[in-house]
C-alpha cells in the first residue's frame, strides 16, 4: 500500500497520508507491515513514521522500517567516489 508522510505546516496534503493507511491496515487485521521511504534516497523520519504506524495498527501487528539507501556503508562508498571524481574534474590540482 501506499502513504505519504505530510508534513505539519500548511498546504495541500497528498492522500492517502499514513496515518489513514495504517487505520486501513488496523481494520484489514494485517500482523506485519514493512515502511519504505520510496520516494528518496535519504530519509529523515523512519522512526515518526514506525511510530506513527504502532500507535494506530496496536501491539499485534509488528511493524519494521526497511532502511533507506543511505544507511548502506557501501552507497556511501559510492557516493563518496562519484563526489572525488566530479571534484577532480572541476579542480586544477587534484587531490587525494
């Protein structure tokens, strides 16, 4: 299923929010649900939204975050190399 996690300043809000898709997956009975941040690479508010489900899905349903790209050692390896490889192009001295 999918969810947006809106945030809490104004302006239009994209549906469904997760907030009304874990109440859909309380009422389904679901006992394991699993959160990823589809939309990015990098995401800052996993354990908002492994909370948010918890609170409204209860006790009986086990909810867990898959993490994001950004938790990997080895993509931050490779950014790290792409970034050292754009650098080395754009600068007169390279460096090491």
């Amino acid at each position: 299923m999918t969810a947006f996690l809106n945030h809490d300043v104004g302006g239009e809000r994209t549906t469904p929010s997760i907030e009304d898709t874990a109440l859909l997956l309380a009422r389904s009975g679901a006992t394991n649900v699993a959160l990823f941040a589809a939309g990015c690479f990098a995401d800052g508010n996993p354990l908002y939204r492994e909370a948010a489900l918890r609170r409204i899905v209860g006790p009986s349903c086990q909810v867990r975050c898959i993490s994001c790209l950004n938790a990997s050692r080895e993509f931050a390896g490779y950014l790290c190399d792409r970034i050292a490889a754009a650098l080395q192009q754009l600068l007169p001295h390279p460096f090491s």
